[in-house]
C-alpha cells in the first residue's frame, strides 16, 4: 500500500497537499485503516490557527479516539464540512473527499521536517 508520492507526511500519519502557499491536510490511508470505522470528526473553525504537532481536532473511531496533530502552523481558511455528515470517507477516500482542512502556511520551512511518500511508507511497514 504505498503513500502517493505528490503529498509530505508527518509522524503522526497526516498527510499535507501543499498549492499556492496553502496546505491542504488529512490522515493517512494507514491512519485510517488502524483506527478501523470512523464514526465522528472533530475539526476547528475557519479563521483558527494551528501550530505545527499540536492538535487541531480529532476522529472518533468504533475503536478509539485519536487526536490529529497539525504538520504545519498557519490560519485556517478553509473546513471539509462534507465529514460532519459522512465520517466514513475518511475510510472510503483519505486522499480525496477525506481532506479535513485547508491551512494558510505562516512558516513553509516547516515542510522540511516532513516525510516523502517512500519515507513514510518505510516507517510504517516496518510496524
């Protein structure tokens, strides 16, 4: 199952689609296949701001509750409000209908600190 190649990963299995300065953001394919049926997610407002690796919202699973943690620090200006409705595509579609947020990068150096595609796939065949 490998991680498309376009998109930058953190630790905590987020991915980021970056265009324009902004970085559009949501859990990984792995991600969602450990935390099993997702059944709610929290997300924060538009006009919010996120700081890189401090939460920003959560997914509640059949399983668990598990919180998401921003790759990058910026506003946000834009909220995938299709979730509060269909949680499921986070299973179904993590890279496509699943995006949680759109974020306004206050720093893009904080890119660097993220995985490529071949990178995260390493780390997360090795569990």
């Amino acid at each position: 199952m490998s991680s498309p190649k376009e998109l930058r990963y953190s630790e905590e299995h987020e991915w980021v689609k970056v265009e324009d300065g902004k970085a559009t953001i949501g859990i990984t394919k792995f991600a969602q296949s450990e935390l099993g049926d997702i059944v709610f997610v929290e997300l924060p407002e538009v006009g919010d701001e996120l700081k890189a690796d401090e939460p920003f919202g959560s997914v509640e699973s059949v399983k668990t509750v598990s919180e998401l943690y921003a790759p990058v620090s910026g506003k946000v200006v834009e909220v995938n409000e299709d979730l509060n409705d269909s949680p499921e595509y986070v299973n179904e579609s993590p890279y496509e209908k699943a995006w949680m947020v759109v974020v306004e990068m206050s720093d893009e150096s904080e890119l660097d600190e993220l995985m490529d595609a071949e990178a995260y796939d390493n780390m997360t065949n090795e569990g």
